[in-house]
C-alpha cells in the first residue's frame, strides 16, 4: 500500500520519510527538477526496488541525492580540481555531476561503473528527506521506465501508486527537465545530459566542455556516455514530429489540414523554449489522455536551455523532423 502525503509545510511528514528511507523503504517526492523515487543509496536491497517499481533496466546507473558535501566526500575518490568551483556555483542545484566512486556506493547503483553521479538538489521538501534520512538517496525519476519523467504530483500517482511505500506530493516541480548531468572523472569536462544549468554556464566556469555528440544527434556509431540516454524516453503514445523553425506557419497549417483529412488528431505546440521546459513532460501525458494520434512541437534555439529542450523533444520524436 502507497501513503500519499500532501505535506508541502508539514515537517513531520518529512521526518518520517526520512525514516521509512533509513528502513529501507521508498520513497517518491518533489524536487527542483522532476520528481524523484528515491530509497538508500547505500543499501542495495533498497535500491532494487527502485528498478522493481520503475521497470527499469538494470544496466542504467542512479543518481545519488545528498544535502550536505560531508556526504559527497564519502562517495568519490581522486576530486577533480574543478569540482570545488562547480558546488560553489552551482550546488545546491539542478547538476549532476559524474565522478569516481568510492567503495561504499554499491555496484547496483553505478550499474557496475567506477564512476557515481550524485546531485545536491534545492527543493526544500528534498532536501528536508535527504537531511531527515541522513543518507544518500538514489534517486531516478518517478516515472514508469519509457513514460515521461514526472513534473506534477498527478503524474506520480498515476504512475506509482501501489508500486512504492510513500508519496510525498508537493505541487509542480520549478524546471520540468531533469538534470544536467556533467562528467569531471577524466581531464576534459563532458556533457551528458542538458538541463537547467546550461552548457554555456559550465564553460563560463570550466573553459572547455565537450558535449557527447549524440545530445542531438541519432548516432547507430556512438554510444550515449549516460547509460540512460540510449532508451526512448520520453516518449508519449502519439506519434511525435519536430517542426523545423524555417518551416512557415502557411506550410504547418497545410501540413496539419492533410494529417487531419488522413483521420489523425493532431496537436500543434508552438511555445518558447522556457515554456517548452517547463511544460513538455506534461504536454507529453495530456497528448495520450486527450487520445492525440500525432503531436507536432515546432524546435526552438538549442543555446541556453533550449539544448535540453531539443535533446528531449528530438529523442521523443524519434528524431523525425518536418
Ligand atoms: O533531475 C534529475 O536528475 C532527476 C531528479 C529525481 O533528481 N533524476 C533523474 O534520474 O533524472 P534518472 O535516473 O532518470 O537519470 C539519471 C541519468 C541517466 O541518464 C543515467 O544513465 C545517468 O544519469 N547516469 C547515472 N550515473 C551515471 C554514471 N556513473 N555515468 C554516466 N551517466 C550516469
Ligand atoms: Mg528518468
């Protein structure tokens, strides 16, 4: 049986979270970014139940979830020296850094790696768990594996309810798009996963960073640094297409009078790449309850956040463009 919990100023609701995690239970609740399921990071029958609950692949590491650096210390050998500047400027916060682990963080974690990804979130509620628990907490979003990653408690309960023992709802999350997640086990700073911290604020701080090259790119040749970048997220039931940006209104219009006239219901979103940020996720699962056969989205920039708006939408789309 799932506890759900509206608990959005209740303290105790959150210590006892925090405990039923000590216990080796799991957890579901808000963060900055989306909302997180989360169980001891350093109990590895607590972690499988994450991969039970989500169906998820065995074979895609976790993110740890920390509230104070005493803990990362723990789980990382050899710091890189950019490190220090990075939680400076950007922890707590929406990044995710990769780095190499230490012997206490178990295998099903990292999925058998030498390298761990952990993230300091900002959301009070988050943090408030983390600290109540006194641990880190693995974490991955609180979807069903291949559904998109939960940003409203709703999507949650849809999801998670009976698979996990609490939830904690506690609103709309901030972003709507899960972490950046930057890579500083080796020399060069990498870029795995776009996300509210931007590409170009991390080459502000770190002067150069490589990005995986399949951030926007199908590629059959290379491989997704981040195991979890290899599967079709994100991706609603109805089919998805990216509308180019040189495309002309004239040419959509006609474009969905013919899809239309072929029997499909289509959806046409055409919206900043903030508002796409904040909303996509969400738009993702209303396309499927309202029965849309075909959701159009048309592109925006891929500077700022705008790259990480790309990265979802492309890998929803099947990287079909019109
Ligand atoms: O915003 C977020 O990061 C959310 C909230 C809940 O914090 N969490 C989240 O977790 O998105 P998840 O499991 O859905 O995505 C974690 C990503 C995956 O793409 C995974 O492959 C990658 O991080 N990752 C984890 N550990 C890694 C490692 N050691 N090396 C490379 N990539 C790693
Ligand atoms: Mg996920």
């Amino acid at each position: 049986m799932t506890i759900c919990y509206q608990a959005k100023r209740d303290r105790v609701k959150l210590i006892e979270a925090g405990k039923l995690l000590k216990d080796g239970g799991t957890v579901v609740f808000p963060t900055e970014t989306v909302y997180g399921l989360g169980a001891n990071g350093l109990d590895a029958n607590a972690v499988k139940k994450i991969f039970i609950a989500k169906g998820r692949p065995s074979d895609n590491p976790l993110i740890l979830h920390i509230a104070t650096r005493a803990w990362l210390d723990k789980l990382i050998v050899e710091p890189p020296q950019i490190l220090t500047a990075l939680i400076k400027d950007f922890w707590p916060g929406p990044l995710t850094l990769v780095l190499k682990k230490s012997a206490l963080v178990p295998d099903i974690v990292t999925a058998g790696l030498d390298t761990v990804a952990v993230r300091m979130p900002s959301h009070a509620i988050a943090r408030a768990i983390i600290e109540a628990a006194d641990l880190p907490i693995a974490a991955p979003s609180a979807n069903l594996s291949g559904s998109p990653s939960p940003t409203k408690a709703a999507h949650v309960i849809a999801d998670m309810m009976g698979r996990v023992d609490m939830i904690i709802d506690g609103g709309d999350v901030v972003h709507g798009l899960e972490s950046t997640v930057l890579d500083i086990s080796s020399d060069t700073p990498v870029l795995l996963r776009p996300g509210a911290v931007t590409y170009e604020q991390l080459v502000a701080r770190c002067g150069e960073v490589r990005l995986d090259p399949t951030l926007l790119a199908h590629s059959t040749l290379t491989k997704p640094r981040a195991p979890g970048m290899k599967y079709r997220h994100y991706a609603p039931r109805a089919d998805v297409f990216v509308v180019a940006l040189e495309r002309t209104d004239a040419q959509v219009a006609a474009r969905i009078e013919k899809l239309k006239s072929e029997g499909n219901k289509i959806l046409y979103i055409d919206y900043s790449a903030e508002q796409l940020a904040n909303q996509l996720f969400a738009i993702f699962r209303n396309a499927d309850a309202d029965g849309y056969d075909i959701v159009l989205v048309r592109a925006v920039p891929t500077d700022q956040i705008g790259l990480a708006v790309m990265n979802r939408l492309l890998k929803a789309a099947d990287y079909k463009i019109i």
